[in-house]
C-alpha cells in the first residue's frame, strides 16, 4: 500500500509509503494521499496531522519513470493538462501533480521530514503548516536538473517563507538546503536527531490537538488569508474569522480561567 494512515487519539499520522522509490510521487499514490487527508478534515474526532515518508526520505519528487513516460503527447494531454489543469477563474482541483498540494484544510498539517524532501517532494512540505527535520535532512529544487518545473505550489509558497530573493536563488540553482539552513531562513520550525522526525512532529501536534480547536483553526485560517492583504483588509478578515470563535470558546476559556485554570501563564492545567 503506497499510502497508510495511524490514529493516535486527535492525532493522524498520513505516511507516504513507497520506499523503494524514495516515496516519489505517481498519480496512484497522489489520489491515495489526497484521499488521506481529505478523510483527516472530515473526521471529527481529527484535530492535527503529520505528514510522512517511511524508509528514510521524505519524498523525492515526482518518479521519473512516470515522468518520463509523459514524452507520449496524448498520455500527457489526458493525464496532466485536462486532469489536473486549473481553468482561468475556476477553484483548483482537489490535487496537483503529487497529491494534496491543492488542498485547504481547516486543520493544522505537519511535515516530519527524514532525507530527502525534493523538488515535489519539498513542494508537499511547504504545503504543511509546519515542518519538522531531522539534523541530516534537506530540500531541494533537484528537478531543475531535468526541465521539470514546480508544480505543485512551490513558486508560490516558497516565497512566502523565506522571501522572494532567497526563493529565487534556491529554485533557479537546485541546490541542496540541508536542515541548519531552512531553520536559520524559516524553512522548517524544528530540527531534531535523525531518525525522529515522526516523534517530534507527533508530539508537537498532541500539543496543538489539547488546546481548544475551534480557534486553533480560526486562528490558522486567518494566518493563511491574510497574507498580502491591506493592514485594514487583514483585520476585517481577522475580525470576522475570530468573533465567532470568541463567542463560543473564548467565553467558556475565560470561565475556566475564573475558576483558578492556567493561573501564571500555566500551559498544564487547563
């Protein structure tokens, strides 16, 4: 099975499960990892999930040897330009070419990032919320070594996180940027000793997963949405994600604040 799904309580682990090919991406597996996490943000007992690859490497991008069966202009025209096209105006479709890369979830999705995390593969954790590496793990635009663009969102996202000159400079070189590197220019939020990708990730997540989830996601929405908007713009946007919220949870929040919860900025008891 290229995909498999672990429940822990609120948390679900999505695992890209193709070692053999360093979990590259194929339109199967795709379909699968979309249908994944479409399942996690329809879930109700769900509240975090983490994203990651078995056998070492995060994900290498999208199989070559897919890639290179797409020299054929009709499997090409079928598969890539009317499957996954995005007409002028109109909502993307559920998935891009190595899955959820489309996707906006309400919840919060980490990447725990082991090896390699390459061209698609690196698209698929900057889709994540967060990401987490290991001390040896790195990204990396390698496709540009083939002719192959970005996809999957990473000329979007990229520059987003690490600004528009450094995006440029990593995807015009495809050079390697191990894990020291995306913590220093915000490339990931952790890095840990390899082989502990997944647990770090996990647990940050059992971290977000106990706090009260409709403004963790309010919250989230409006981080998202207000990227590139007016000051103005950005808080009516704000305004109208969070009263709701504030209504319902905050005002319960507050009661067991009164009540003597989470006195001193105390994290445990609450």
């Amino acid at each position: 099975m290229a995909v498999s799904v672990e429940k822990d309580g609120p948390v679900t682990t999505v695992i890209n499960n193709r070692p053999g090919a360093r979990n590259a991406g194929d339109p199967q597996t795709a379909d699968a990892l979309t249908d994944a996490f479409l399942s996690f943000e329809a879930d109700a007992e769900a509240s975090v999930a983490v994203f990651w690859g078995a056998g070492g490497h995060f994900c290498a991008g999208w199989d070559l040897k897919y890639a290179a069966s797409l020299t054929d202009g009709d499997l090409f025209r079928r598969e890539i330009i009317e499957d996954l096209a995005i007409p002028q105006g109109a909502a993307p479709a559920p998935r891009g070419p190595l899955g959820p890369s489309r996707l906006e979830l309400s919840k919060p999705v980490i990447a725990a990032v082991e090896g390699a995390a390459v061209a698609g593969g690196m698209e698929l954790a900057l889709w994540c919320d967060m990401r987490v590496m290991a001390e040896d793990a790195y990204f990396g635009v390698y496709c540009r070594r083939w002719g192959i663009p970005l996809l999957d969102g990473g000329t979007v996202r990229l520059p987003r996180l690490v600004g528009q000159g450094r995006a440029a400079e990593i995807i015009l070189t495809g050079r390697k940027v191990p894990a020291d590197e995306a913590l220093r220019i915000g490339l990931c939020e952790k890095v840990v000793s390899s082989g502990n990708a997944r647990s770090a990730a996990e647990e940050l997540a059992h971290e977000i997963a106990r706090f009260p989830q409709g403004a963790v996601r309010t919250d989230l929405r409006s981080t998202k949405e207000t990227y590139g908007l007016s000051v103005r713009d950005a808080l009516r946007c704000e305004w109208n994600n969070g009263i709701q919220s504030c209504s319902s949870e905050g005002a319960s929040g507050a009661g067991r604040f009164v009540a003597g919860k989470g006195r001193s900025g105390s994290f445990d008891d609450i």
